[in-house]
C-alpha cells in the first residue's frame, strides 16, 4: 500500500478502478504563409470557426443550465467571453492580414502571448484562468480543423477519474454518474475541477504531484477527499474499510432533513446551520441537504470574469435571486450578504486591471482590500449597498462588512450606508428599514477590540479562514506553511472564545461562516463556546446535524471544559487529538458518522 498526499479539495470516500483521462493531447497545428490576396478566404474561414464555436459554447451553457445548475455554465459563459474578446480576435485577423499566416497558426500564436501574460501574473486567480484560456483555444482549433468538438471519453464504468489536470470542458463533459471521484497531479483551491467536484457532491484530492504515473489504468485506488490522500495498491483490509465509509456517506446524505432541523441538539438545543452561498452556485440541493438560511453570500462573483462592475440592477437581480430562494428554506431564514471582498486570493478582473489594488501592492493580503478597497471607492460601496437595500424587500436581508480592523471603518460604512438610505428615501425607492448590518470578525485587531466593535453592529460574523491566517501569519493557500495554519491553536481559540463572549454579553448573534464551522471537532467546539450559526457549503451539513443530533446541551459543555483543561502549552495537533478522544467517547460510532 502507498499513501500519496495531496489537497483535501472536495470531502468524502472513493473506492474504485483506475480511469486515466489523458485528454487528447496537443493538437498539431499547421502553419503556412498564405498566399498574397488569399488573405480574405483565410478570414472567412476564421470568422466561420468562430461561429461554429460560439455555438457550440451557446448550447453547452443552455445544456448545463437545464442540468447541473450555474456555476458549471458560468464557466463557459466567461468561455464565450474569452472567445468574444475584441481584442483577441484582432490580434489574431492582424496575424492573418499582417504576417500572412494561416487562421490555425494566427490563433495559437495570439493565445500562446495571452498565456505568458496571464502566467507571468503572481496570482492563483489569473494563473488559473491559462486553463479557461486553453480550453477556449483547442475548441477553436478543433473547428478550424475539421475536428470534433468533444473529448472523446471511453468511460464506461463509474471510476475515480486519475488525471494531470482537467479543463472545465473536459470535467464536466465526464459522465456524472460515472465519476466516484477526481484525483490530479496539478490544481489549487481555486482550480476548476475543485468548484466543480464540489458542486456536484464528487469527492476530490488534487495537487498529488505525479499520481498518474503511480496508477495503472483499471486498478483499484482509494480516495479520501477528506483528509486529501490518495492510497494505491491497497489491501483487502483497507479496501473493506472505505467500502463502509463509502456505504455511510450515502446513507448520512439521504437521511439529511427528516424531522427536527438541522442542528437540533438531542435535548431539543439548536444550533442554527446555514449554506454559504455566491452567485452562480447551484440551489437545487441547498434545501434538501438542510441549510435553513444563507449565513455568508460572497457577493464577489458577480464582479469575477468581469472587465466592468456589475450595475445597479444586476446586483438588485442576483441579491433578489437569493433572497427569495432563502425563503423556501425555513420561516426564520434570512441571507446574509457580504459586501465586496476582493483583494489577497480574490482578484477581480477590472478592478486589477484598472491597477488599483494588486499591481502597486507588494503585499495584497496586507493591502487594500475588502472594505478598504470599498471606503476609498464609495461609488462602487454605493451602488452595491443600493441593490442590497433594494432587495431587502423581498425577504430578510442582513448587510456584512468584511475585513473590519477598526472601529474607524464601521462608522465610515454607517455614513456610507447612511447616505444611501437617504437617497433611496428622496425617491421613494421601498427597502427594509430594519436590515441588520454586521462586521466579519477575521483580522485580530477586530477580535481584540471586539467589545467596542460590537457597540455598532447587530451580529459578527467569524471568518476563520482569514483569522486563523492573520493570526497565525500563515498564508491560508501555501502549503509550505500549512502545518502553521491551525484553528484550534491556543492564540486562535482565545481569540474566539473572547469574540463569543463579548456578543453574548451585549446581546449581539454570533456566527461562524469560514470553513473550521464544517470542520466536526472544530465546528462542534465553535457551537460548544457559544456560536449561534454554523455557515458552511450546503454538502456538509447532514454529517454536522447527525453529530449535534447525537450531544446535548451538557455534553458541549463538557466538551468546552475538555478543552479548556488541556492549556496553553498545547499545540494545535494536541487540542486535536483532545477533541476527537472526547468526541469518540461520546460518540463510538463517529467515524461512520464523519466524512
Ligand atoms: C473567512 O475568511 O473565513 C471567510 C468566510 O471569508 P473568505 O473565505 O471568503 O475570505
Ligand atoms: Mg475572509
């Protein structure tokens, strides 16, 4: 047996045969000087791939959408994009016109110069994008060269996909249900085949370096998109074992809401779980995996793959959009939407482009961000907290600042938000005069301060994932410093432990919406100290419900006091183990429950 490691990216069990997808390669290209006067004929043919592959794009999306739901077409929606780029297009008529290559050679020299630019930029966002870029590319060069458009794919029976990396065409032109899992050398967090296996519920592991020279076509692998390994040759036992965890997994998924709602504790305590949602993700699953409300809209999608900002009135569609979705959920649901949070991992197109954020900055995790970026461009905080406000009528709308540091930055956003109540008042456009507005408690300085913070807010919002990288200056998507990014270190669960207290005691909601809330022994610590919601991705509330469903009021208490009696001195990795020793001792059975 070899144990390969790579990134948790996608939760949950695989055990299954090999399916190498090797895609199809590199395509040949020819390239020709065309003869003098010829160039119109070498334009027409240009111009009629274009088409052909603006309409295969066209349908796919239409296809998707009926299917899957909108985060897969969205990306082929930024394909049609990226095909429809004017600039694109004539540098590649000016290789045609100018150079007098052939229509083959004029495409992949203009992509080959976008990709070195897009390479050369020192951010995973963009650095990602060279494969939307190259997938765009290969359809386009199938069409001019007569080509079928589709990879072709002998999968035939359900397999853990084993592959370098996937393009988006090439992941979700894999036959779902056939798929038990994606294992690739390359991809980061924010890769394709990561948004996507986790959409559509497929566990996933990647960075795992060379598994597909590890792997044989048509052998046994097993996949822990948990814990982020991959086992080879496995043995019989091991085998067995995974077998049952697969088994439990779905058992666990479909007996997600019955009776009592998600987060019911056994002596009738709550615990309020709730989805963390974005524009584009699908909705159909959210309400039968048993979210009651959305706790963290991350409203920076609309403006991802953007050259502009998303006006007004797209905003007002897509916040509406949700709202009236989160009705269905439950009577109490409301959304919380996150203004703007760009800046550090999360680069928006225009906005870098316009040079305001990244390029000057050396240190854009340290720079202006988020509601930084908001304070000192009040046109762009405007129009959205208008669409908020707006689509506050529609249900019930909470307003989130992310990244607050000081005190300075609520009152500078309370005028802001001021200001356009104002406006909207002298038009006589309706919104709810009563939305919540709330700060992300995820830089230290907020959680130190929080007493004062929490004078001028209605609830906090604990972002963990930022928090717990501030705190212990960590880089939350370098791996080299990954053994420092510990949540439940002793410097961490203070912070936390006095961020709950002090919103307990002036009487403000506290919740948790980074991803240590679908964390089992770290979710279940956070409720423990008194968290009010557990925001997370949709899929991993049924296993979170069966743990509360499982502890009463008492047992958090003793698991709090478990803890507690471990120190200060004690790593992350030891408060760890602690946790799951307790947690085991209440619950035998929790690694049937857990995945
Ligand atoms: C967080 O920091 O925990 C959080 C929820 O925000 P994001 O992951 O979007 O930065
Ligand atoms: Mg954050």
């Amino acid at each position: 047996m070899r144990t390969v490691c790579g990134l948790a990216t996608a939760r949950g069990f695989a055990v299954g045969p090999v399916f190498v997808y090797r895609g199809d390669g590199d395509i040949p290209i020819p390239e020709y000087v065309v003869e003098s006067g010829r160039e119109g004929e070498e334009l027409a043919r240009l111009r009629r791939a274009l088409n052909e592959t603006k309409r295969d794009l066209e349908s796919l999306v239409a296809t998707l959408r009926a299917r899957t739901g909108r985060a897969d077409a969205k990306i082929f929606e930024c394909h049609l994009m990226i095909l429809e780029d004017s600039v694109l297009c004539r540098e590649t008529e000016k290789h045609i016109r100018e150079d007098r290559v052939n229509a083959e050679a004029a495409v992949r020299r203009t992509a080959d110069r976008a990709r070195s630019m897009f390479e050369r930029m020192n951010d995973p966002y963009f650095r990602e994008r060279v494969r939307d870029l190259d997938d765009v590319e290969r359809r386009l060069l199938k069409n001019l060269l007569g080509f079928a458009a589709n990879p072709h794919v002998e999968l035939k029976t359900p397999s853990i996909v084993v592959a370098d990396d996937l393009t988006p065409s090439e992941t979700v032109q894999l036959p779902r249900a056939l798929v038990l899992g994606f294992a690739t050398n390359g991809g980061s967090a924010t890769s394709h085949v990561a948004l996507l296996a986790r959409a559509m519920g497929i566990p996933a592991v990647t960075g795992l370096g060379d598994i597909t020279a590890l792997v044989e076509p048509g052998e046994t692998i097993l996949l822990d998109g948990t814990g982020g390994t991959v086992i080879v040759a496995p043995d019989a036992s091991a085998i067995r074992e995974f077998r049952d965890l697969v088994e439990r997994q779905k058992e666990i998924s479909e007996e997600a809401v019955t009776g009592a709602p998600a987060g019911t504790l056994r002596d009738g305590g709550r615990v309020k779980l709730y989805a963390n949602l974005h524009p584009g993700a699908p909705l159909e699953d959210v309400k039968s995996l048993g979210a009651r409300g959305v706790g963290l809209y991350r409203s920076e999608y609309l403006w991802l793959n953007k050259e502009a900002e998303p006006s007004e009135d797209e905003q007002y569609r897509a916040y509406r959009e949700v709202v009236e979705f989160a009705k269905t959920l439950s009577s109490e649901a409301s959304v919380t939407i996150r203004v703007l949070d760009i800046g550090g991992d999360k680069m928006v197109r225009g906005i870098s482009q316009r040079g305001e954020v990244r390029q000057r900055e050396a240190n854009p995790f340290l720079g202006n961000r988020s509601i930084r970026y908001l304070l000192s461009n009040k046109a762009v905080f405007r129009t959205q907290l208008r669409a908020i406000l707006r689509a506050s009528v529609h249900g019930r709308v909470c307003i989130l600042y992310p990244m607050i540091s000081c005190i300075e930055e609520l009152r500078q956003s309370a005028a802001v938000l001021a200001d356009v109540r104002a406006q909207l008042d002298a038009e006589g456009v309706p919104y709810d005069r009563d939305v919540p507005v709330g700060a992300m408690i995820e830089v230290p300085s907020a959680a130190i301060n929080a007493a004062a913070l929490a004078k001028h807010v209605r609830f906090f919002s604990i972002g963990t994932n930022d928090l717990v990288q501030y705190t212990m200056a960590a880089d939350r998507g370098n791996e080299s410093v990954a053994h420092l990014y510990q949540p439940t270190n002793p410097a961490v669960l203070r912070l936390m432990r006095h961020v709950i207290d002090v919103a307990k005691k002036q009487g403000i909601s506290v919740g948790v919406c980074g991803e240590s809330a679908a964390d089992p022994l770290v979710g279940v610590l956070w409720a423990a100290m008194g968290i009010d919601i557990l925001s997370m991705s949709a899929t991993y509330i049924p296993v979170m419900s069966k743990l509360f469903s499982k502890l009463t009021r008492a047992d958090l208490d003793e698991y709090l006091a478990a803890v507690d009696a471990i120190g200060d001195e004690a790593t992350g990795e030891e408060t760890m183990a602690r946790c799951r020793e307790w947690m085991l001792s209440k619950i035998p059975d929790l690694d049937n429950i857990v995945f």
